[in-house]
C-alpha cells in the first residue's frame, strides 16, 4: 500500500474480502484466542454492515472496535456461567452470567447454546447478564439467520454499557442450499463504505500482526529459497522478479513490520 492511498480522506468502498482479512489481522494483534477470532470478526462486520444499512440501529460497527480494541486483550470467553437450575425445568429459559464480556465475544456463544438447547429440549429462550454493550447482541438475528433460524434480541434498559439482553428463538428451517448471506448480501455485491480514516487506521492496527520487513522475511516469502547473494535455489520464478529485494532494504523502510509496500 503506498503512502499516497494512506493519506486519502473521504469514504472509501473496501470488498468484504479486504475486511476480513484486515480484522483478521487486527484481532490476532490482540492475543485473544485464536478460536474466537473468526466469531467475533463475524460480529463487527455485521454491526458495521447495519449500521451502514440503517443509521437509527445503535450498532458500533468498525469505529466501536477501535475503540475497544486494547480491551480484547484482556477478553475471557471462559467467564461465562451457564445457570443449570434454569436448564433443568424443561423449556424454561436459559440463564448465562457473561461476566461482563462484550457482546460480540460471547454473540456466537449465546446463539449456539439455544440452538443446542432448541434441539434437546424445545427451549426457546435465553436471558443473558452482565453484558457489555448488551444491544450489541442484535447482530445475533443475522447470525442466526446462517443456520436457518429466526430470532430476536431484546435488551433490557440500558443498551450501552454493562446490560441484560435476551434471545427469543421463533423457529427454524434447514437453510435453502443456494442462500446468500441476507445480512451481507450487499457488501458482496457493492462492498462497504467506510470513512478512509478509520479504515487507514484499522489498517496500520493490523499490520502489528504481520513479520517484520527484512532481508530475512522476504526470503521466506515465497516458494523458494533464496541465498544472501540473491541465487534462486528450486523452482525458478518470472523473469521481472527484483530479487534487489531480496538483498537490501531501501532507506526510511522500516523494520518492526508495520511499512508501506
């Protein structure tokens, strides 16, 4: 990425490929566990999907993950306390302390216990506490929707900081073979538009995840190796490979990982 595109201003139309990738890369940056990744990369996505889709929703999106983006660090999925009394009385509702892990950590959590829950005993409810930016929670109607599921998040009387919220499942299907993901269906299609600030800045995030750029790095970038003169050991590569950059590193380029290509 050059210096010149890192300085644009305006709105930006970033592909869902590239947001993944980039959240990805932000959230390993954070040392969370690494199966929670994908789950919680799904949540910011969506909320930043609604958001753009309807301003009136409270969802955070992109600019709410930078902010609480140091305070992943000290994420514990583990915290979470499901109540057993609540899940011995036949279809009563679940009850889960969160201990007030964010939302979007314990969202794909909360939607696979009531789906699991559904399945072993019609339950159709759960009542979540002690969660962080409880209407956060709303992004679960969309994830829900990928298992052929129908449900509705409901928070209690605060919808920011720490709340309650709960999860009402109104029924279930086998998703049709051929079906697009409804929530991102038109980020596919047309991408997500995204103030170029707070996307430069979720970008330069995510290069703390990447090795450092150096002479060593660049050679193991590729499928062959290559010796500090710069010979080609294995498959040979195309004619216009600079293998220069595989032996010097330009002035000003930095070395700690976070440069512009």
């Amino acid at each position: 990425m050059s210096s010149t595109c890192t300085t644009m201003t305006g709105a930006l139309q970033i592909s869902l490929r590239e947001a993944r990738l980039t959240l990805d890369r932000a959230l390993l940056e954070t040392g969370m566990p690494y199966g929670f990744n994908h789950a919680v990369r799904e949540c910011v996505l969506l909320s930043e999907a609604r958001r753009n889709a309807d301003p009136a929703r409270p969802l955070g999106g992109f600019a709410r993950y930078m902010a609480l983006h140091d305070s992943f660090r000290q994420a514990r999925p583990d915290a979470l306390q499901v109540g057993v009394a609540g899940a011995a009385q036949g279809s009563a509702p679940l009850q889960v302390d969160c201990a007030g892990q964010h939302a979007w950590i314990v969202a794909q959590m909360l939607l696979d216990l009531l789906l699991a829950e559904h399945a072993e005993r019609e339950a159709t409810s759960l009542n979540a506490i002690d969660v962080a930016d409880p209407h956060e929670l709303q992004v679960i109607v969309w994830l829900a929707q990928r298992h052929g599921a129908t449900l509705s998040v409901t928070c209690g009387q605060a919808c920011s900081g720490m709340g309650n919220a709960t999860l009402t499942l109104h029924g279930r299907r086998l998703p049709p073979k051929d079906a697009a993901d409804a929530a991102l269906r038109d980020v596919i299609h047309h991408g997500l538009p995204v103030d170029a600030s707070l996307w430069w800045s979720m970008y330069h995030l995510a290069l703390g995840a990447l090795a450092p750029d150096n002479i060593v790095s660049r050679r193991h970038a590729g499928a062959n190796i290559v010796d500090e003169k710069g010979q080609v050991i294995g498959r040979p590569t195309d004619d216009d490979t600079d293998f220069s950059l595989l032996t010097r590193v330009e002035r000003g380029t930095a070395t700690a990982g976070k440069t512009t290509a």
